[in-house]
C-alpha cells in the first residue's frame, strides 16, 4: 500500500509538472481568464477599433505592405513570397531565413544597410508571412531543402546565410547539409544550440498542439511580443499589429499549424548533437537580455552568453558577440550594432 501510495503522489506530480509547462513554461500567459499583469504597459499595435474591423481574408491579404517589393517564386510546388534586393553588381549574396513567428520584415533594418553593398534574399519560410500555407511537412530539414531549392531556382550557387532564432537553426543545418555553398553563418539568438534532454523534449511534443497555438488572446499575444524586446521600438509595433490582424485571418488555422509543427521542429532534431560538424566561420549574436533563450523554465539558471559559450566551444571557427541592453530580436534592439558586428565578420 506504501508503494502504491507513492506511485500515486509521483503519477500526480508528474501530471502537476506536465500542467506547469503547459501553461508556463511552452505557453507562458495561456491563463486566459486571468488578466495579463505587466510591469510596463503593454503594446497595442492596433486599437479595438481596428481589430474589430479586420476583414476575414487570407493572411497575405491583411499584413502590412513590406518595405521592400515582393516576388513569388513556386518551390516543390509551393509558393514562396521573397525579396532580392541591394547591389546587383556584388558577387556575395546574403540569405537571410527568418524563426518562428517571423517573416520577412524583421530584417528591415539589417537589409537597409546590408543591401548597399551586398545581394540580399529574403524568404517568407513556407506556413508563414506571404508564403503558401497547409498541412506541410514541416521540420527542419524540410525548410532546408526548400532554401536550397529555392536557391536553385534564382542560380546563385554559393552564399552567406543570416538566421535568426529557428533561422539560425535551419542555417545550421545548411551548413551541416551543403557545405560547399554556404560560405560563412551568421546567426542571431540561433534555435538548436541549446541542449534539451529528452523529458524536455517530450514535454513540447505532449503539449504544443494547433488549438494551444490558436486560442491565445490577443493581450497574450502582446505579452509574447513584448518578450521580444529589451525595450519594445515603437517603429516594430506594426508587426504586433500584423499579429493581431492575422489572428482574425480566414486561414489563421493553418498559420497556427505552421507555428505549432515549427516549435515541435526545434527540438525534435538535436542540432546541438551536431555542431562539431560546422566547419564553415561561424557568428554567433545574443542580446544579453534574451527572454527565450535559454528556456526560462527548463534552464533558470542559465544565461544567454552561456548558451553561446556552448556552441563556440562545439564549432571550430564560431565568435561570439553579446550585445548590451537587448533582446531576442536584436536586429530591432539594437540594428547599428548588429550590422557592425555582421560587416566586420563578413571582412574578416
């Protein structure tokens, strides 16, 4: 009796724990009933006004204009949203590979500066921003492969690839894959380089669903963005509002799937088991305020610098850079330093 008793407290501990990282930890704010609470106010991005007016259209058709013109190309049958612009007379061509949540605009402010002296593609990843949605087969090595496609398609042979977050996670695995074309790899608070046991692991794959995705709220969504930031740009407001707009898109659902698949993505293929491989120099960026990385819940007592000392510890020709008073997006925090930091790499 003593020993049931005791399997059963563990089974009821184990179902307390499993509860913590649903609601804290993978979906921080999902207590929907309960009000967020912030010490700053809160970013709107739009007014209720606004929200409450949101046509019921198709994603593509609700987001902002992008600051740079947008072409469509079809990859495996696919339909990719990208920009190609800076100088067309420059043989080194920089790819850039958004993470999760992301799409294209996020590199605004790299690709302004960037693009006066080098060719800069950027994607729309498949399930996000303008690019074709569905129940895809979505990993990691799925959005490689599609990259590396896509790069067929437009003849350049050989790059340099920016990645952010998951971004940076795929851009591993360009390297890792297809070494010979992808000449340097720059990334910005990389996925994948963090280590995750497999308890750890099996908690994303128990809990992160479509539905968990899709039924935030709108001042949960605020939240999540404002945990972007060391100090939210009231310039980068507009893709909360892209956010916001987008809940109430008639293909939101499948969106929320691309999301959902994605963070499974980042854990289901352990990238940090495979950095002795990169062979390519290598950049690592992190804002020494990261909010996401490393996991709050899993790696408390963890900093961001820690998790990058890792990863130049695995890869043999990796710097790192830590920046100051920024955040996980930290090509919004903190644009000037981060293009320094990315011009002086790509000279060296």
């Amino acid at each position: 009796m003593y020993f049931l008793n005791q399997v059963t407290v563990m089974n009821a501990w184990q179902r307390v724990v499993r509860v913590y990282v649903l609601l804290v930890v993978i979906f921080p704010h999902c207590l929907t009933s309960q009000p967020i609470v912030s010490a700053t106010p809160l970013p709107q991005g739009a007014t209720q006004e606004e929200l409450d007016a949101v046509p019921h259209r198709p994603i593509k058709e609700l987001l902002k204009p992008y600051k740079f013109p947008v072409k469509k190309a079809r990859v495996k049958g696919l339909e990719l949203a990208y920009i190609d612009v800076g100088n067309s007379r420059s043989k080194e061509v920089l790819l850039f590979i958004h993470g999760l949540h992301g799409y294209i605009p996020i590199w605004d402010k790299i690709i302004e500066d960037l693009s006066r002296d080098y060719r800069c593609i950027a994607v729309d990843l498949p399930g996000f921003g303008r690019s074709e949605k569905g129940e895809l087969p979505i990993n990691i090595i799925f959005y490689a492969d599609i990259l590396v496609r896509f790069l067929d398609g437009l003849k350049v042979r050989d790059a340099y690839v920016v990645g952010h977050s998951m971004g940076g996670q795929i851009a591993i695995n360009l390297g890792l894959r297809y070494a010979s074309r992808f000449k340097k790899l720059l990334l910005i608070a990389p996925t994948g380089i963090e280590p995750f046991t497999q308890a750890e692991r099996q908690a994303f794959y128990d809990n992160v669903t479509v539905n968990t995705t899709k039924d935030k709220t709108d001042d949960v969504l605020r939240a999540d963005f404002a945990r972007l930031f060391y100090k939210v740009p009231t310039d980068a407001e507009f893709m909360l509002r892209d956010r916001l707009f987008m809940r109430r898109a008639s293909d939101y659902e499948q969106y929320c799937y691309a999301v959902a698949r994605s963070t499974v993505a980042i854990v289901e293929l352990p990238t940090w088991d495979m950095l002795e491989g990169v062979l390519q120099p290598t950049l690592l960026i992190f804002g020494r305020n990261d909010k996401l990385i490393p996991n709050q819940f899993f790696h408390v007592m963890q900093k961001p610098q820690d998790i990058a000392e890792y990863g130049k510890s695995k890869m043999k020709k990796c710097v790192v850079q830590m920046i100051d008073r920024c955040g996980h997006l930290a090509q919004w925090d903190n644009p000037d330093a981060v293009n320094q930091t990315i011009r002086d790499f790509l000279d060296r």
